[in-house]
C-alpha cells in the first residue's frame, strides 16, 4: 500500500510538470509566476546566509513530504516530494529527488546541494544549497542559491525499522531562490 500511494504521488507530479512543460512550450511564453512576499519574508538565520553579489529573485511556501526508508534497521531520507505555490496559492514548481525543483509554468530547472545548515527542534533543518545545474529560460534559469527556511515537520521517525519499510512525514517550508544581481 505505501509504494502505491507512493506511486500515484509520482506520477502526480509527472502528469503536472508535463503539463506544465508542455503549456510552456505550446503556448509560447505561459503566464509569469507570482512570487509570494519576497524580501520581508525572508529571515535567515546569519549560517545560511546568501553571499554577497546575489539577489532574491522568488520566495514560494511549500508542502509536502518527506520519505524515509529502512536502511540498516534505522530510517534514512529517500526524497522529498513538494509543490510550491504562488501568492495566489496556485502550484508553480515541484521539488524532489535530487533535490531538484522544476517549474510547471515554464519547465525550467534547478539541481542543487547543500551548503550549510541551522539546525531547529522538532523539524527538519532549514538549509542553504548551491546551485549545481540548471536548465531553460524560465523561472529558474541561473539560480545560484536556494534557502529551505520556516520550517515544519518532516523529521524521520524515531522507532526502528525492519526490511524495506518506507515511511512519508508531512513537511512545510518556505524556498527562497537567488540570481546573481546584475
């Protein structure tokens, strides 16, 4: 039943990037993302700080899941499956394994690693990464920074695990993502 449900989240979020990419690539340039609150909204703890020479180009909140499975007897991450949203609420990006973050506007891509992170109790750390690759013309085309901040849950469980047990935790966060300023 867990690779099921996890099957159907997938090919989900397939079905919604292929759309997004074939809107983008079907109807010339598709209506720009609406950023939620940029600047304001951002409050980093000084560890994961953006270098200097880059600027804040979108923040969006997201929601999703962080999947654990049983390796060794003990729960280690698997991937991350979120959306994030405009202001509006309406879903532009998806993220996943790699991580990666992809647009379902414009099908722009952005990989990235992380950094540095600030620890905070009870959820997963808030993180800075660096981008490593990314692709197309859109939304994130040249990002060279991303921030994970406030937020939510998502931590492993804590009990043992046996075989191939594989467990989601619910997650939120805020991404903030950054080009360099010209």
């Amino acid at each position: 039943m867990k690779h099921a449900k996890r099957l159907v989240l997938t090919t989900t979020a397939a079905a919604t990037a292929a759309a997004g990419l074939f809107l983008g690539t079907t109807a010339g340039n598709a209506a720009a993302t609406e950023p939620a609150p940029a600047a304001a909204a951002v409050k980093a703890p000084a560890a994961l700080a953006v270098p200097d020479g880059n600027k804040l180009t979108g923040v969006f909140p997201a929601h999703g899941v962080q999947t654990y499975t049983c390796t060794d007897g003990a729960w280690k991450l698997l991937e991350p499956a979120a959306t994030l949203s405009d202001k509006r609420g309406r879903t532009v990006a998806l993220h996943s394994r790699g991580p990666v973050w992809v647009s379902t506007v414009d099908g722009s891509a952005v990989n990235a690693s992380a950094i540095a992170n600030s620890p905070k109790t009870g959820t997963i750390p808030e993180l800075l990464l660096q981008s490593t690759a990314t692709r197309g013309t859109g939304t994130f085309a040249g990002v060279t920074y991303i921030q994970r901040l406030n937020t939510t849950g998502g931590v492993a469980p804590t009990t043992t695990c046996t075989g191939t047990d594989q467990v989601s935790v619910p997650y939120t966060a805020t991404y903030a993502f950054y080009k360099p300023a010209k």
